[in-house]
C-alpha cells in the first residue's frame, strides 16, 4: 500500500510500539501523522520527540489525546475521564447506555473514537484516517476495570443489606464494566469510523495477554494465581482477534486488514534512578519499629488495607527499568520476567517493523488474520452438492403442502419482509416481466386484495410478527406481536411507493 500523501492515524501513539511505528512510517511521507494517546502529555512529549528526529520532514505530526471508550465531549487532559464519567451521575448512565443500548446515529456521531477517524477533532483540520494503525492494548484497557472485584464489593453490600447503599449507582458502574459489551461496542464504532470515511487500511497490534505464558503464568500483578483478571484480558484479546478477523471480511471496511500479536514482553521506555510509582502516585515508605509489632492471632491484623505502620513522609526510590504499561521493574524482577521459558522479551522497533512490512504490501509470516484466513474451515464441494439435494426435497413437498417463505427464526424481521414481499409479488405478477409492465398502483391493489381475501396467507404474515402495511399507507394488519416499528425495518409494505422500489430493483 503507498503511505506517501496519506494521512494516518496511530490509536497509542504514545506508547513505545507507537512512536516505534511512528518513526517507521515517517520515511515513507505521510501527508498527515496523527499521534493519539489517552493522555495528553504523553501525546505531546512523542511528537516534540518526533518532529526533533525528523526536523526535515514535511508530514505534518499532531498530538491528539482522550479516551477513545468514551464522548468525545468528556476528553480530558489524562487518565481520568472514566472516573470522572462514573462519578456523575448523568454521565455514567450515559456511558451505560452507550454501552448497551442498540447502536445509533448519536452513539456514532458522539464517539471521540470516530470524531479521530473522521478528523473531526479541532486538531486535525477535517483531515480523515485513510491508515489506521492501532497500538492501543485494548484487552487491558477493558480488562483492568477488573469486574471481579466489582462483584465481589457488590456481594459484600447485598449481605450487609444497608439502607444507605446506593443500589443505582452501583449496580450502573457493574453495568459499564461488563467487558464483552464494550470490546463490541467499540469494534462497532471502529468499524462504522472507518466505513464512514472510506479508511483503506487497519493494522492492529494485539497482545496474548500472558505474554505467551499459559494458565500457569506466575506473573500476576499481585492478584490470585492463575489471576482471573489476567486470563479475561487473554480472553478479551482473543475475542478482539476474532471480531478483526470478521472486520477484514465485511464488505465496505478496509481493504487491508491485518493484527501483529506479540507473545512476549515489549521492550522498555527508560532505564533510571529515582522515585517509584504505581498508578500515577508515589509509592509511600512507612516503617514498622519492633514495638509496633501487631498479633498475627488477630484477624483485625490481617486485612489487605489499614492503618498500619508508621510513615516516613518520603517516596520509594531505586534503579529501574520503565517497561511502559507493566510499570517499573527492577533489575531483579527484569531478569526474572524476561528469563528463556518465562516471558522472554521483544523489542518495539521489531513489532513496528513487522507492522510497517505488512502496511506496505510484504508478507512477514506475523500477521493473525491471514492465519486464520488460512486455517479456518469454509465453504465445502460435497455441502454445496447437497445443499442442492435439500432444497430439491423442501420444493418437493411445498408441492404438496404449500410455499412456507419466512418463520422469522433466521431474522431479522427486514428479511422476512423483503421474503414475502417478494413472495407475494410472485404470487400476483407470475413473472418479472409482468411486474415490470403493471403500474404500481395496480399492483398494489391487486396484492392488497390477495392479502384481505386469502386468511391463510394473512395469518401466516402477521403471527410471525410481521404487520401488513395496506395500499393506503395508513391502516395496518397486525397480530399480538410486531418485532419492527417501521416498514423499511419489518412490515410488509403494500404501498405503490414500495411497489415502485421493488420494480427498480427488478
């Protein structure tokens, strides 16, 4: 594929991989880089680092930031807008609804996700993503909401069974950390960004999300081992995978489809000496004198959390290895991690290489979704051939029995419309030629009184919960059950307007 006068857009630009396939991409003159990371000086620092190594450069580097799981209307500065969303009341059943809710036009439109697809950010001068190349690591983003612990404080509270618990907002922040709803939902938007502007190509880089260790991978975060939280980030990858994979199938996506799955832990950011944090904040030193020893006799005294110890005012510091998402390791546990038949160890710049060979047209033999292109069992000869057989014995006994069009078990109700409309066009006209050659509203009156006069036909439209929309376009047959709340989405429209498009279409 030609990058040069292309405008691209790096979901995780920030991150090592993302500047790593930043500075690959560079060479090959884009017209536009986007660096997109959730945090706004991260996306900054990595264009100041970028426009300095390439200050001959032509392509125009722009930070943007925000997280993309969410409004683009609540992008904020940092890390922090989730919390910020869940602590508002409003803006947390919002995100819920955003969530779950069927997906529409202001779910799409309101999306910072697709506002960065389509340029229309202020920073991106209306400028769409023709490339896309995503180095977020999606499955730990939704994984480490950590549903686990959600549930079980939720449990602790329900046995408590206290009037002052706040079972909404609760129960609507359980809501907005289920995790499979939110990877489709946010396939969902990527895709309907994408479509939107015609992208041309979207190259994922993924993780295994034990860094190619099993069920036994001891690395836990300081969770249970195996941790549950660290194999739903392993399931959540592996999904993530699949839905790429129907990506690079669905008609009107990019054309160029591809994930780079490394199975190893990636590189480093910085190796230093200095203060210690986790999560944005310092780790504290506290001291524990023998005198303030407590009973191990006392339960009290074995909580994970609580006033315990003394503190000394100052910040953890030591020599360390900054290994970006995973935090700071020291040499130790560095050594440990990356040892041979543990995780072992990759750099950026090879999974960026990989992702830029594949980008351009190469084969690097690392690319998830041709894998299982290659792998999967399709379509065969011999179910092909009796496919064949079976419809040949189903039209055998509507012979007998009678045309049996639609149940509404294959749905959607649209399609079991668009079956019996044509059904009925067949039924009246005999023959294309003789639909072609009425007038729509001869038509329509002639089916209408098909419809009113045959009870048989009639019912088996409307009990399968699809209503009959008369010639006039304002009465309607319908039954117990109607599963559309228009004609385009489920009702058998009878109108000549609907007459009319089918003869176009035939």
């Amino acid at each position: 594929m030609e990058i040069e006068g292309k405008n691209v857009l790096v979901l995780g630009g920030g991150g090592m991989v993302g500047i790593a396939v930043c500075r690959l991409l560079l060479p090959y003159r884009p017209s536009q880089l986007v660096v997109a990371s959730r945090n706004k000086s991260k996306a900054r620092q990595a264009v100041v680092l970028l426009e300095a190594e390439f200050h001959e450069s032509t392509t125009r580097i722009v930070p943007v930031w925000g997280d993309v799981f969410l409004r683009a209307e609540w992008r904020d500065d940092g890390a922090g807008a989730r919390g910020a969303a869940l602590a508002d009341t409003d803006k947390r059943r919002r995100l819920t609804a955003d969530i779950l809710d069927p997906l529409d036009q202001g779910i799409v439109d309101s999306s910072l996700l697709v506002q960065l697809i389509e340029g229309a950010a202020p920073e991106l001068n209306s400028a769409p993503a023709q490339i896309i190349v995503d180095c977020m690591n999606t499955a730990t983003a939704v994984s480490y909401q950590d549903i686990f612990t959600s549930a079980r404080r939720l449990a602790g509270l329900a046995a408590v069974g206290s009037d002052e618990i706040d079972w909404p907002t609760e129960v609507e922040e359980l809501m907005a950390s289920l995790y499979v709803p939110q990877l489709v939902r946010h396939m969902q938007l990527l895709y309907e960004g994408m479509r939107r502007v015609g992208t041309e190509a979207y190259i994922k880089v993924g993780t295994s999300g034990t860094g190619g260790m099993g069920f036994n991978i001891p690395f836990t975060h300081g969770e249970e081992k195996p941790s549950r939280v660290l194999l739903s980030k392993s399931a959540l990858a592996g999904a993530h995978s699949l839905l790429i994979f129907l990506l690079a199938r669905t008609p009107g996506g990019p054309r160029v489809v591809k994930e780079i799955k490394p199975t190893a832990l990636i590189g480093w950011r910085d190796i230093g000496y200095g203060t210690v944090g986790r999560g944005g904040q310092d780790v504290m030193l506290y001291d524990c004198p023998g005198e303030m020893a407590v009973s191990v006799d006392d339960d009290a005294n074995l909580v994970a959390e609580g006033d315990f110890g003394k503190s000394t005012g100052e910040a953890l510091e030591g020599v360390y290895i900054d290994t970006g998402e995973n935090g700071l390791f020291s040499s130790a546990e560095f050594t440990t991690i990356t040892a041979p038949g543990l995780m072992g160890i990759v750099t950026p710049e090879e999974v960026a290489e990989n992702v830029v060979r594949e980008l351009v047209g190469g084969n690097t033999g690392r690319d998830v979704i041709a894998a299982l292109d290659g792998s999967v069992m399709g379509p065969t000869y011999r179910a092909g051939y009796l496919r064949q057989v079976v419809l040949n014995r189903m039209r055998e006994l509507e012979d007998e029995h009678g045309e049996a069009v639609a149940f509404e078990f294959l749905g959607p109700p649209r399609l079991s419309k668009l079956l019996y409309e044509t059904y009925l066009l067949k039924r009246v006209g005999k023959t294309m030629d003789s639909v072609l050659a009425a007038s729509a509203n001869t038509l329509a009156g002639t089916i209408e009184h098909e419809v009113l006069t045959n009870a048989d036909l009639r019912r088996r439209i409307i009990s399968i919960g699809i209503p009959i929309l008369l010639a006039d376009g304002k009465r309607l047959l319908r039954g117990p059950v109607m599963k559309s709340v228009d004609a385009y989405h489920g009702w058998v429209d009878l109108t000549a307007a609907n007459i009319a498009a089918w003869q176009d279409r035939l």
